[in-house]
C-alpha cells in the first residue's frame, strides 16, 4: 500500500468492477492535462515521463495540433475509404516525403500497421520474390513487442502475450535481438523479411549493438529481403532522429508508424514503403473503415509539419543527453544500467533495493509518472516539449526514492 491508496476511491473502484482487468495501472484518476503535466481527479499534479508510450510525443494538447482537430471536427470527420476525402492525400503526400518513400496506406493501431506489414510482405514474396504459395517466412528477434493480435503474439517471446492464446499463426523464425549471425543462419529461400524494432522498447529499452542494423540492411539486400523497420515507439523524435534507425545510417524498405502519428488525440498509424512493395496491394485485398479518416488525416498532417522543422528532433537529442548523463550518474547508487537514446530511457533498478513496480509506485506519490517492465526495470519517455528543469525534477525525484 502506498499514499496513493486512499486517493479517488470511487473512481478507482468503478474501473475495477466495470471493465476486464487486461491493465494493471497506477491507482491515478487522470482528468485534466497539458503539455509534460497531468492532473488527477483531486487536483494533484504529476509529471508525465510516460507520454503515452510516445504516443505523446509532443505532449498533451499541443496547440497546433488541437487546433488542427478542431478545425476538422468542425467540417468532416468520417468518409470511410469508399470515397476520397480532402485532407486523404495531403496526409499520405507529406508522410511519403518525411519517410522517403512513394506510398502511405494509413490505418489506426500500430498493431493493424504491423499486420499490414506481414500481408504486404507475404504478397510480395509470391508476387515478387517468387516464394512458393504459403511458404513465406518472416525473421524476427526474441523480446520483441510488435503488439497483442493473434498473429503477433504467435511470435512473441513474452509469456504473459502468448501464452493461452493458440493456436498460433505460422510462418515466423526467431533469432535473438542484436545477433546478426543468428539472423544471417535464419535467412532462407523462402524468406520475405525481417521485421525489428530499431530499439525494443518493451523489453526495456535495448539499444542494439553498433553496426547490427547495418549488417541486417546489407544481408536484406543481398538476399532479396525486405528490411521492415517497426517504429511505432521509437520514431517520429523520440530517439533525437525523425526515425531510430537513423542513428545506424540505414534506410529500411519499409516502415511501421503509429502512436505519436495521432498526436495524442487520435489513433493513427501507417505503413510506408516504395511503389515496388505496397504496389502489391489491389482493392479490396486490404482495408479499414477508419483508416486515413479525415479527422486522423488533418492530425497526421499537422505532425508531420511539426517534424519537418526539426526542432522535435533536436530537442530529444539535446535534452535525452542532460537525461543520460544524469540517470548514468546514479548507476552504483541504487541503478545497476541505463540504456536508451534522446528522450527515452531503460533504467534497471537494483533489485535489493525495489521492484519496478515498487519504484514507479513510490514515483507517483512524487508526482512522476512512469512505467516498469520485467521486474525491476522501468523505463522513462517524457514528452519532446519537456523542459530542463522538468528532466532534473523528475531525475531528482528518482535519486530520492533510492
């Protein structure tokens, strides 16, 4: 038990009784919020180092880009892609152009985005590659998070994900993270792809090692692969790049959005690739009622424009190094590792000491916010709009807890 018990009893007690217990969230009743700050239901203020697993990457209620909603709720919200909207390729031009790539075909969820990737990929291989009918494989990496479907989680390595929930969907291989022999003895004939978070996130933030997504783009290559780049977590700003695998000097064939695509108002995601891949697709193969609706659309487009300054991108590169280097100070004090880029961090408490969920409990009677993972590791993502002096409250409140 911790302060926060005693808080909005009644609130807390209705989600329990009202809904499946798929979360175990702090014992916090959110009510208000704006920029890096949340406010409880009793007024309360916390700092948010979570923001949405970075599906807030630019806070809460960004002016520009609640503006941009409120203009679209105020015109048209819903087509459906039976007809063209006119927010439709304005969003699907300018994402192109941010990743470098010649089509977008925008959905909701990341999950639905990762589900793209696999039908898209599969339809390539027999359409493209030649891959025998139902003989497509696709290469993954151990301790991934690519989100909870039934085809997902048939590659997870996670327990909690996958277990109870088969029978599983075939056609996955699994090598270990950061391991480019594994991945390169794994790579067959009938391999379509390799599908990777440039940065694994949910498994608490593990960088990989230097030069491995360089080797993993020069075997795709070589092997007719195609290099999908899942950065529903780790891009648009988040790692001080517009995309985390940037910091490898590669591009992939294709890449995976979400999250911070919806600005924190609505869910949006994409896939983007070349004419070459996501040509593959004909009507009526694939689709969503809500995918690329205009509300998601005229959003999408206000991000996009946030990200084309740069100025996202530099703030997570410049504040994620007074982050660093102040969460690496407290390693031997309570911290056996940090591990991250920009603004999102893995730190791994000594387990003599808490818990994850102890430390982001004992954190929230602070006020920060923030979110464990795998016993005692827990891992830090503040909003891009997060100030200096926020970093060093929230680094400070931390150093306490120990």
């Amino acid at each position: 038990m911790t302060d926060l018990d005693s808080r909005t009893p009644g609130a807390l007690a209705d989600a329990e009784r009202w809904t499946a217990h798929n979360y175990h969230p702090l014992p916090v009743v959110i009510a208000d919020a704006e920029g890096a700050w949340v406010t409880d239901v009793d007024g309360k203020r916390y700092l948010d180092f979570l923001a949405g697993y970075s599906a807030l990457n630019f806070g809460h209620r960004h002016p520009g880009l609640i503006a941009a909603a409120h203009a679209q709720l105020d015109r048209l919200t819903l087509t459906s892609r039976a007809f063209v909207h006119d927010q439709f390729a304005t969003f699907c031009h300018s994402l192109a152009q941010l990743c470098g790539k010649d089509l977008v075909l925008p959905m909701n969820t990341g999950a639905e985005a990762v589900e793209t990737g696999i039908k898209v990929a599969r339809k390539w291989g027999y359409q493209v590659k030649g891959v025998p009918d139902g003989q497509a494989e696709i290469v993954v990496a151990a301790g991934n998070f690519h989100g909870r479907t039934t085809t997902i989680i048939s590659f997870s390595t996670d327990p909690e994900a996958r277990n109870d929930f088969g029978p599983y969907t075939p056609g996955f291989t699994i090598v270990p993270y950061g391991d480019l022999d594994a991945l390169t003895a794994a790579v067959g004939p009938n391999t379509v792809a390799v599908l990777l978070e440039p940065i694994q996130g949910e498994a608490g933030v593990l960088v990989p090692p230097t030069g491995y997504f360089a080797g993993v783009r020069t075997l795709c290559t070589a092997q007719n692969v195609l290099l999908i780049a899942d950065e529903i977590q780790s891009g648009l700003g988040r790692t001080g790049k517009t995309f985390a695998i940037e910091h490898e000097g590669v591009v992939p064939d294709m890449y995976l959005l979400g999250k911070a695509l919806g600005g924190g108002i609505v869910p949006v995601s994409a896939v983007a690739a070349d004419r070459a891949i996501l040509g593959v697709l004909k009507p009526g193969e694939h689709g969503s009622t809500f995918g690329g609706n205009p509300l998601a659309c005229a959003v999408g487009t206000e991000v996009v424009r946030l990200l084309e300054t740069g100025e996202f991108q530099q703030r997570s590169a410049d504040l994620g190094t007074r982050l660093h280097t102040q969460l690496n100070a407290l390693i031997g004090h309570g911290i056996d590792a940090v591990r991250g880029r920009g603004l999102w961090a893995g730190v791994d408490i000594d387990p003599a000491r808490l818990s994850g969920r102890q430390a982001v409990e004992r954190l929230a009677d602070r006020g920060i916010l923030a979110k464990d993972t795998h016993g005692s590791t827990i891992r830090l993502a503040p909003p891009l709009v997060v100030t200096p002096e926020e970093i060093d409250h929230a680094v400070a409140q931390l150093a306490a807890i120990l």
